[in-house]
C-alpha cells in the first residue's frame, strides 16, 4: 500500500525558526553529518549526544553512513549548544564496525546511554550509565538484530523498563516490517518479559517499519513517547545523495499506562512531524526522514521534541504537553 505524498504535521507542533540547531559546522572535528540526538536535563543544563558520520558528503563516499561515533553538546537554554572537543563515545574493536544514534535517560539521578552498534554479527542494543560524560559503564549489549532502544526514567512496579525494535528479517520473510516491543530488568542488564507493544499494522501513516524515538516522559495521563514510522514507495527514486531512497520517516506520538505501560493508551493516528521544512525534504544524504530522538519537559508545559532531519542536521520543534496528550487521547 503506498501513503499520500505530502503527509502532514500535526499543527500543534511548531518546528523552531532557527533550525536546524546543530550542523556539521558547529562541531570541531567536522563530521560531515550531525543528527539523530538522544537529549536531556542532567544537573541543570541540556545535555545532547548527537551522532556523527564521516565521510565526504559530496561526492557520495559517505555511503553507507559508514563512519561513526558519538558527539556530546551542553547548552544553558536548549537551543545553543556548545560542542565539546571530542567525539565522547564510540566503542572500538575488531567485532564493532560503528556506534550511533545516542539515547538519553536520567533514572534517579544518573545518566543512562542508550546506543547502537553495527557489529561483524549483526545490530546490538547497548546501554550504558555515566556521571561526567566522560567515562561510561557498559551494563549490557542485546542479542542481535535489535536496536532503538530506549529507557523509561523510573522504574515502573520495582523494574527498569525499556523499549526496543528487534527486526526478525527471517521471521518476516525477508522484509522490513518491525514493530516496537518493550521488555524489563531488575538491574538493567538481564532483559525479559519482553512482548509487542505497537505492531506496523496499527499505524495508518506506516507500511514499512516502526521503532522507539524519544525516552518517554511522565505526564499524569500516562507515558507519553514519540516513535518513529516508516513508509516506502518503490516509485521513489534517488532522494538526497544516495543512488536510491525510498522511505519516509515520520514521527508518531503514544501514550502508554503508568502503571503498566505494556498498555497503549492512546495514539495519534496521524503523523505528529512529517517531513515538510526544506532541510527535512531538501539537500540532506537521505532526505524526508525526521527521527526523533529527544524529549524534554519544561515547567510550564512545553516539550521540546529534539529530532534529526534528512539524516544531515539536528532540529528542535515545540508542543504543549496537554495537546500531546490530547492527540494521542482523540479518535480512541
Ligand atoms: C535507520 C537508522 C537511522 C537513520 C534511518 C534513516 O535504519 O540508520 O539512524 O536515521 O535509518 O536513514
């Protein structure tokens, strides 16, 4: 089934006139690409650990974002970042071909690292805790092929929780089409329980694949969390500098039980973020892909939306949380 050709966002999101709001340009090092940013609140600033790709950009070589690691940014107000030196995290070895795509969690006080890794058998899900940014502590790496991981800032009934994206290509005949699980842990590193938790079929504005987005956030309606939904067209041809791009990612928006958030609430069925902003659909390596990675929840109500754009720039776009709510809560 292919999908309408423009989707389109949710007007309760407002993208920031600024973005994008990190580049390639603002990071020392100069990576050639800058996004997919795991974001949050840690001790009093914003913290993001955004991922880099090497590689010359313009005359294709990048492919197939072959070269990776992990940024590290910090920022008094959540627009302006200032990068630090250094790539922060990248595990190297013989077995580790590449680390990307950060996710952040702060549970009880300390900062938790989701990220994945392309390794010489297969995809893994790790996850890591650090108190300076400076040194992490690997607590566990999944069975492959999984990936997207992200963790819940509390323990829900005395278990972390998180959520995951296996994809069970010989279980699905060969083909994307992965759906979202979600699993828990006494400690963080024994991993079980796991169950599907949004199949590909339940979201109208996907035919490909799904997977986790931003860490969830706690509203008293439930977890709200954002995922990422895949569709392709065959009639797509190039779209950004690769030879062929046919998939679109949107961003979509659930909110799952507090108590037991096994159980969907509510979800959006229209797309909260499709790509649209010429830096979204324009100019990028694979371009309409929007991939959400961040989620911070002011004072006043405003959530940030952290999200990479084209697979080439981070950007930043803002909702209230009761709308948030509200869109997941409508047409149930
Ligand atoms: C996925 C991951 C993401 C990326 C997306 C679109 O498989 O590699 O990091 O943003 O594809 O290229």
């Amino acid at each position: 089934m292919t999908l309408p050709n423009p989707l389109a966002s949710n007007p309760i999101v407002t993208r920031y006139a600024g973005n994008p709001v990190l580049t390639a340009a603002d990071v020392p090092y100069k990576p050639a690409l800058v996004f997919n940013a795991g974001v949050t609140k840690y001790e009093g600033r914003y913290v993001m650990m955004f991922r880099n790709d090497y590689g010359d950009a313009e005359s294709g070589t990048l492919l197939p974002h072959n070269t990776t690691n992990v940024g590290l940014a910090f920022s008094s107000d959540g627009i302006h970042w200032d990068v630090q030196e250094k790539p922060a995290f990248g595990i190297e070895s013989d077995e580790i071909i590449r680390t990307y795509d950060p996710r952040l969690t702060v549970i009880d006080g300390r900062c938790y690292l989701c990220f994945a890794v392309d390794t010489r058998h297969g995809v893994r899900g790790g996850i890591a805790v650090t108190d300076d940014f400076d040194h992490f502590e690997v607590l566990s790496m999944s069975a492959p092929d999984n990936r997207n991981m992200v963790l819940f800032p509390e323990t829900i009934g005395g278990k972390y929780v998180r959520l995951e994206r296996p994809f069970p290509v010989y279980g699905k005949s060969g083909k994307d089409s992965f759906d979202i699980w979600i699993s828990d842990s006494p400690d963080l590193k024994y991993w079980g329980n796991t169950e599907l938790l949004l199949g590909l079929e339940k979201v109208p504005f996907a035919n490909d694949k799904l997977g986790p987005a931003a860490p969830p956030i706690r509203t008293p309606q439930g977890w709200l969390t954002t995922f990422h939904a895949v569709d392709i067209d065959h009639n797509r041809g190039r779209n950004g500098w690769e030879p062929f791009w046919r998939k679109r990612y949107c961003a979509g928006i659930m909110l799952l039980d507090l108590d037991n958030p096994y159980k969907i609430v509510g979800m959006s069925k229209r797309p909260l973020l499709a790509p649209e902003a010429s830096y979204e659909v324009e100019g990028g390596f694979r371009n309409d892909v929007i991939f959400p990675g961040g989620m911070v929840l002011e004072d006043d109500g405003e959530v940030k939306l952290y999200y990479g754009a084209a697979d080439t720039v981070e950007c930043l776009a803002t909702a209230h949380v009761d709308d948030l709510v509200r869109a997941c809560l409508e047409d149930q």
